[in-house]
C-alpha cells in the first residue's frame, strides 16, 4: 500500500515527499507494523477547527486530527494537518516550518500505531517517540539536526 500526501487546499508544497513517505514507512515497520494506506492532508486552521467542531464536538484549533482505519497490524488513517498551526507553532518553539511538519506527520503516525497523548505521561512518552521518528528521518536521509 502507500503513503500520500494531499496538499490542494493549504497553498502549501511539501518538499521531500518521496523521502517523508520511505521515512513514514520505515517507522510503521520498525514499530512491527505493516503499511496500509495513509492520507497526509493539509489543510487550513478554519477547516480544521470546522472539522474538529462537527466530527469530534471540540471547538479548538488543533495542528492534527487523526483517523484511525486501522485493520490489525496494518496501518491506515487519515492525518488531518492544519498548515496554519505548523506555522504559527514552528515560529512559536523557534523550529523551522519543514521540522514542526516532520514532527506533526510523525505524531499522528504515532497515534494510529497506538500511542496516546491523553495524560501526562503518555505524551511525555509520545514526544520522546516524536523525537526518535525524527532523528530516524536525519539518519535514513543523513540530515544534521538544526
């Protein structure tokens, strides 16, 4: 199956989809799952925060919303990325826009293999897992950390 990334609505170009897609992949495999089919859309704030108020009753602006389509250990969702929140939230943790994306993709690739972010403890666990997933994309790709 395969990793796709749909860009038609945010006025935003992803750079390195092949690379993020192979990155994408090796981290469901090295999380012992299979790669189904995954949807990596960007979006804007408005459309997210419509979203999250109709399909999950929460009236917020969130950076991802992520649905789970998953059939045993083969993974398939839908990763909803509002581009406004990549931005605003790179320049608020001073990151570039590029990585906050990577972190964000990666997130809710955490998320449909099973990880939470409900307590504290499970998102002090879910970043250290962002973290890994991102130095895997510097090794796979031999990328200096910035």
């Amino acid at each position: 199956m395969a990793i796709f990334i749909h860009e038609e609505n945010s006025k935003f170009h992803v750079k390195h989809k092949r690379k993020i897609k192979q990155w994408l992949s090796q981290l469901i495999q090295n999380k012992k799952h299979e790669v189904g089919e995954v949807n990596i859309v960007l979006r804007t704030d408005e459309e997210l925060l419509r979203m999250n108020q109709e399909v999950l009753n929460h009236d917020t602006y969130t950076d991802i919303i992520t649905f789970n389509y998953n059939q045993e250990k083969e993974i398939n969702g839908d990763l909803f990325i509002s581009i406004d929140r990549i931005k605003e939230n790179a320049a608020k943790f001073a990151v570039s826009i590029e990585d906050e994306l990577y972190r964000v993709m990666a997130h809710g690739v955490l998320h449909l293999i099973g990880y939470n972010d409900k307590n504290s403890k499970d998102q002090k666990t879910m970043r250290e897992q962002e973290n890994l997933a991102l130095e895997l994309y510097r090794t796979l790709f031999h990328v200096k950390h910035e």
